[in-house]
C-alpha cells in the first residue's frame, strides 16, 4: 500500500512520468501475461506484454493477479500491429487540434485516468482536461523502440500449479517484488470489475466528444449584462436595459444556459433587444431551445396593440408612415448535433405590425397579426472553438377567409376586428444568417444579416382592398465586452 501511494504521488507531481503498474495474470493452463491491461469486457483481458506484443486473455481462466509497481519503464519496445493499434487512443487537450499524445488508457482513479504513451511515457489526466479523443490515425506499424528498463518481477508463491515457471527470470539485476496477489476468484472479479467500469465510461466519455463541439458550448459563469442599442425602428425601447444570465451542467455531459432581462437574440427576425426569457440545453445528442418574450406570453397574446402610444411617441418619426415590425411570443426548437453540425427544428408563434399613419390624410391604420397558428422554424449551426456560424429560417402564413376574429387579429384595445374585415392573409418568409468570433477571453463580435419579406392583404366590409408587401433588410454588428468574470456589456 505505502508504495501505491507513493506511486501515486508521484504520478500527481508530475504529468508526464514513466511510472508504470504492471498487471501480471497467471491462467488456469499456465499462461503467464505481463503488461498493462488496454481493455477489458466480459469475456477476456487485452494486454500489451513487457515483450511488446499484444496478447489476449481469457477472464474465466485467470488462476492469480499480481500488481507490480515501477518508477521506471520497463518496456524497451512495442510492436504496433493492428491488434495493439486498436485501443491505442489520440488525445487532445486545451482545445488544441494537435493532439498531445497517443496513448493506451492503463488505469482508472475516481475521475483520473492514466496514460502509457509511445514513448514509454506515464500521462495522468482528469476527464474534463481531455477535450478529444480519438482513434489512431498512427500509420507506421511493427516494432516500436522504447528507451526503458528491463526489470525482473517476482511472484512469491504463485506457481506450485505450474513448476516449470518457478524459475523464471531475465536477464535484470533489479528486481521488483509484488505489491498486491490476489487469487481468489471474488478478489480477481471485483479488481477487473473497477477496470471494465472504467473503460466503459472512457469509451462513454469518447462518444460525447463526437456529439458536443465544445466541452462546455455555453458561458460558465453567471453574469449580469448591460445592453446598449443605438436606434430602435422596429420594438418599443425598454426601460429596463439590464439581463441576467447562468448555466449548468459539467463538460460533455447536460448542460444549460439561461437568460432573463432585456437581451438580443440571435434566433429572432429581429436585432433589436426585447425583454425576454431564454433556455439551452444540450445532452448527449440532444438539443433544445426556447426563447419566450415575457411582454406577450402565451401564444396569441398581443404586443404592439398594448403599446400602441408608445409606439407612436418612439417610432413614428415624419419619414416613417408605414411602420412594419416582428415579434414573438416564444419559440421551441429541438434537434441534435454532431461534431460542429447542429441542426434543429420546432415551433414559432411570431407578432407582426403593420401601421399606415398619414397625418395630412388623417389616417392611422393599425394592425397586429397574431400568432393564431403554429409556425415552422429550422435552425442550423456551425461551431468550432472560437466560431460560430447559423442560419434560421421560418414561413408563416396566417388567413381567415370568413370574418377574422380578435385572436387572429388587432386593432386596438377597445375596438373589436369582428364587423371591420370580411376577410385576411398573411404570409411571411425569414432567413437569418450570423456569426460570431471569440476575439480574445473577454470580446466577442458578430455579424448577422437578416431577411424578412411578407405580404399583406384585407378585404373590409366596407369594400376596400388593402395590400402592403414589405422587406426588411437588416445587417447588424455586436459587440460583447466581459468585465471580470460578473458583467457583460
């Protein structure tokens, strides 16, 4: 025990070392193996022998286990067929795309795993420090020289089955004396059993890293953001210009990210900040978000009719006699994601306005198109370590052909659509492209292009044809400015 623990020790102080443990099985046929274990499942052991060759072993056959421990290596060369190639692992750290090592995994500590590289090396790694791993794309094969040292182990009285291995010995002159024996059939067991687990959340672990382009896809910290927007034409500005935001969840594994206040959004028709709630998650292959405006929740809830004279204080200005603008009450998209692809689909109940105001004229026509029905809306994002590109797109298409009714439409908040409008339809089409760069640890730009064109038509009772068809063009830049680990501007 003292000296696992001082193996241990070791292994900590240093990241890179050449300590080794080296498992020896003695089999029911006299088979003896010596090496490290590389995998391990119900049915056999895999080893990488002190010889440099790979070697199987039958795990119902094993008659003892004994544990060595080496400050030194004690390989002096590998052969890399194709056998020993299939566990051996490529692993990245730092989200570096050059790999630090390539390596087999030899052993399991809580949440470390330790490493043998080619070079005869010793790696001890947590989990959340290994941001890839993936098979070796090792081309060469045979015969591997290691720079290390021949050692001759000893296995007290292990061999009284076997008499012709009693004498075994090599040519060393330092000899190593075991530090564990276990020979009974539980002890053996419950000693490969912790290893299988081990391998077993390795190869889990490997899987997420295909499934997640980055450890943690979402701000870690919890801050509290300051938005600044220079001129709004389309959303009524708040007077609340502060969000708050945190997340959850650990690398590779479930992860979230919310958002309160008043925020832009990068999903929306929209680059204007509206006063929102926002969630992420991500787990495994799955993806899911949802972006509700706390003003106009639940779907066909209105929003600019219960603004309309801040509306006319704010964004009527002499040049702008139609006013066009969207909203939401929320959208909810799911999908799943692999490597840097993500792609998701869902639902999307946006708001619209529409206002002619001609003062000369003494017309003020106002219309809000409620979310009366679902929309469609795909989502699809490239992410690597530092960018980030997507696209959104969404068609809505709201009718009524036979008198419309306040859930579909409104002009006010006392004047009922009923008895105004034999009938209506509306059809919109948005597409919104983005990215967003990572600059240093505390700024990131981004750039978005939004398109959003929609037609309107209406038939009054009165017998008038109303028709409008509109365009919005939008390019929009950001910039976001960390201040220590708490604000965000």
């Amino acid at each position: 025990m003292f000296r696992f623990l001082c193996l241990i020790s070791f292994l900590f102080a240093f990241s890179h070392a050449q300590a080794v443990e080296i498992y020896s099985v003695l089999t029911q046929e006299c088979q003896l193996v010596r090496g490290l274990i590389v995998d391990i499942n119900k049915d056999s052991l895999d080893f990488i022998d002190l010889d440099g060759s790979f070697k199987r072993v039958a795990r119902d056959g094993i008659e003892f286990l004994v544990v060595h421990n080496t400050l030194e290596n004690p390989f002096l060369g590998i052969n890399l067929n194709r056998s020993a190639k299939t566990q051996l692992l490529d692993i990245y750290v730092s989200n570096n795309d050059k790999k630090l090592f390539s390596g087999w995994a030899v052993k399991f500590i809580e949440n470390l795993v330790i490493f043998f590289d080619l070079d005869g090396g010793t790696h001890v790694l947590e989990l959340n420090q290994i941001t890839k791993i993936r098979p070796t794309n090792l081309l060469i094969s045979g015969v591997k020289k290691i720079s290390g040292e021949s050692v001759d182990l000893k296995f007290g009285n292990i061999f009284f089955k076997c008499p012709h291995l009693q004498n075994l010995k090599n040519n060393s002159k330092k000899s190593i004396l075991p530090t564990r024996t276990l020979g009974d059939k539980v002890q053996v067991s419950e000693f490969l059993s912790n290893f299988e687990v081990g391998f077993r959340n390795l190869r889990s672990f490997q899987e997420r890293t295909y499934l997640y382009a980055r450890p943690f896809l979402f701000e870690k910290k919890s801050k509290l953001g300051i938005t600044t927007f220079n001129n709004f034409f389309q959303n009524p500005e708040s007077q609340f210009p502060f969000y708050f935001q945190w997340s959850t969840g650990e690398a590779y594994r479930f992860q979230s990210f919310n958002q309160i206040g008043n925020v832009s959004n990068e999903y929306l028709p929209t680059a204007e900040p509206l006063f929102l709630i926002r969630s992420d998650i991500k787990s495994h292959i799955f993806n899911a978000s949802f972006v509700g405006n706390l003003n106009s929740l639940p779907a066909g809830t209105d929003f600019y009719t219960e603004q309309r004279e801040i509306i006319q204080k704010e964004l009527v200005r002499p040049k702008n006699k139609i006013i066009t603008s969207p909203s939401l009450n929320y959208l909810a998209l799911m999908g799943g994601d692999y490597g840097p692809w993500s792609f998701s689909f869902g639902t999307y109940y946006p708001t619209f306005l529409v206002r002619y105001y001609n003062e000369e004229q003494g017309l003020d026509e106002f219309r809000e198109i409620l979310s009366s029905k679902v929309s469609p809306i795909f989502r699809l994002m490239y992410t690597t370590k530092k960018l980030q590109l997507r696209g959104i797109y969404s068609k809505t298409n709201y009718d009524e052909g036979f008198q419309p009714n306040d859930k579909q439409l409104s002009i006010d908040r006392s004047i009922s659509v009923i008895g105004l409008l034999k009938s209506f339809n509306f059809e919109s089409h948005f597409l919104r492209l983005g990215s967003s760069y990572q600059l240093s640890r505390n700024i990131q730009v981004g750039i978005d292009q939004i398109l959003l064109t929609a037609k309107y038509n209406e038939n009054t009772t009165s017998g008038y044809l109303n028709h409008i068809n509109f365009d919005h063009y939008i390019t929009s830049l950001s910039v976001r400015h960390w201040f220590g680990e708490k604000v965000t501007l």
